[in-house]
C-alpha cells in the first residue's frame, strides 16, 4: 500500500498534478468519485432530472395535491434549466402560494418564480 501511495505521489508530481487511484479522479485538493459501474453511471442519470421531467412531475403533484388540485388547470408550468416559471390565474392569494410550494418541493426544482395572479370575484 505504502509503495503504491508513493509510486501515485511521484506520478502526481510528475505529470502536472493529476492522478487517479481506487476510482477517485484528483487534481490538486478537488476530488470527485468515479462510478466504476455502468449501472453506477445509469443510477447518475436516472437522478438528474431534465427541465421535460420537471415540468411533468410538477403538473403531476398540482393535480394530485388537494390544495392545489382545483384549479391545476389555470396554472401554466414553464421550466428552464430547473427554474420554475408559474403562470395563471387562482382565486386567492392563499391558493397561489400553495403552487409555490407545491412546485417547490419536486426533485431538481432549484428556483420558482411564481407569477400567478389572484382573481378575487
């Protein structure tokens, strides 16, 4: 083990500071794990959700949400880069920010601009 700590230092400084040992890529004090696996790069995937997921699993949750339910469909969903634009109209302020939250809640939601207006009759 000590040998090869040793051989991985020497390649280290060597070869401009780059060196990768058990799956662990290093430059410098950065270190990030290497899935060894195609099913490791599969289940990476299958985390990252595209804006197209997004936008489905945030209709979804407005649908089956008993707060938001109601009037899901007055509410339009735009997603760009995981920031989630609402637009529409509800009848109370209540009632919109349940959206937001809503919205906010879905994996790889990293914004929520909620624009929605508040029709009070």
């Amino acid at each position: 083990m000590k040998k090869m700590m040793l051989m991985a230092s020497m390649y280290f400084l060597f070869f401009g500071g780059h060196f990768s040992l058990y799956g662990v890529d290093s430059m410098m004090h950065d270190t990030t794990t290497l899935p060894d696996k195609p099913a490791d790069t599969l289940f990476m995937r299958e985390m990252v959700k595209t804006d197209a997921d997004i936008k489905e699993a945030v209709k979804n949750a407005f649908s089956s949400d008993s707060r938001t339910s109601a009037e899901a469909s007055k509410v339009d969903v735009k997603v760009d880069k995981g920031v989630v634009t609402l637009r529409g109209s509800v009848s109370s302020s209540e009632v919109k920010s349940d959206f937001g939250a809503v919205a906010r809640g879905i994996a790889g939601v990293t914004h929520v601009v909620n624009n929605v207006s508040v029709i009070v009759k």
